[in-house]
C-alpha cells in the first residue's frame, strides 16, 4: 500500500515527531511504501490564495501551488495524519492544507445544483490519524464532543471518501508524561495500525 504520512509539527524534537518516526517504521515494517509529507519542513503556506479560492466553482480548480501536494494524495492507498490538537482543533498549517489540497476537481465534486458533494478520493482506503493534546480525555470527550474526530470523520473522509476506514489514537495530558506512558501509546500504534 502507497501510505503519505503528513506531519504537522513545527519543532523537529517534539513527541508528534517521535511519534511519526515510530509509526513510520513500523508502517515500513509491515510493507507499506511511506512517502513524508512534513508540512513545516516544506515550508507549506497555509492560506487559500485568491486565484484557488476563485477557482472553487469553475471548471478547473487552480492548482499552480498544490499540484503535487494534490498529487500525493490522489495516489495515497493509506493516509497518516500526525498533529498535536491546539485548543481543540488542527494546527493552522494543517487546517490549511485540507482547505488547498483537499479540492473541488480533485478531492470531490460539487453538485450542479450546489448539494451534496461527491467523493472523488477513491483510492483512499484508510485513514489513521495520531494526536496529542494537553487536556485530559474527558474533556476531549464529554465538554467538547471530539471536535477533531468528528471533523475528520464525517465532514472530510465522509464527503471525500467511500468505504474509507478510519482510526483514530489520541494521546492526552501529553505535557505531562512519563516515558512509560509515551512507550505504551507506542505500543497502541503498533497494535492498532
């Protein structure tokens, strides 16, 4: 399986980092072919440009900055996303990079009637996502209802995907963690993906 990791990291010796790395070897271990895609080594400028944002019901979307970004993608099997969680959403760069690369043409269709968009990313067969956060779980979960998954989830796999398998691991209270605790959150990677 084709993979794209995409890291949304800023500082090379961060635990997203650590992260990737683990699940980047493993994904090698167990035959996938991993391609990197670190949004911040590439310098990825986040904002929709006019002439994209212009592009968005015409005939062809302007894909001048994207076109390879888009084309990793369209030619991803497996779809790894490594981020931290920043007050309970992705980090602007990311954010960014589902606005530009995820696109009409490419990522979906519009409807001709402006309904319901259809998928395009066929090729998509599952997502994995690992990110951390600061908070607890239970505020994750119980006062904010996993903005981030549900956001994955529905919103982009489900207008952008058919059958598309989803997991999702999330590492809380990360400012405060014992190497034991990185380790077995590790070892859910390993077992999970």
């Amino acid at each position: 399986m084709k993979c794209l990791v995409v890291v949304a990291h800023p500082l090379k010796n961060s635990l997203c980092h650590y992260l990737s790395n683990e699940a980047i070897g493993h994904l090698t271990s167990k035959g996938y072919e991993v391609e990197v895609l670190d949004l911040y080594d590439q310098e990825f400028e986040a904002s929709l440009n006019q002439a994209e944002r212009a592009s968005y019901y015409a005939s062809d979307f302007d894909v001048k900055g994207v076109e390879q970004q888009i084309a990793q993608l369209k030619q991803a099997d497996s779809l790894v996303l490594v981020f931290p969680t920043w007050w309970f959403g992705f980090p602007a760069i990311l954010k960014g990079w589902f606005d530009r690369v995820w696109a009409p043409g490419h990522a979906y269709d519009h409807a001709s009637d402006l309904g319901a968009i259809q998928p395009r990313l066929d090729n998509l067969k599952e997502v994995k996502v690992i990110t951390t956060l600061g908070s607890p779980w239970w505020v994750d979960t119980f006062v904010l209802w996993q903005p981030v998954k549900r956001i994955l989830k529905i919103a982009l796999l489900g207008a952008c995907t058919k059958r598309c398998q989803f997991k999702m691991l999330s590492l809380y209270k990360s400012e405060s963690l014992t190497q034991s605790k990185v380790d077995s959150f590790v070892g859910k990677i390993k077992a999970q993906f």
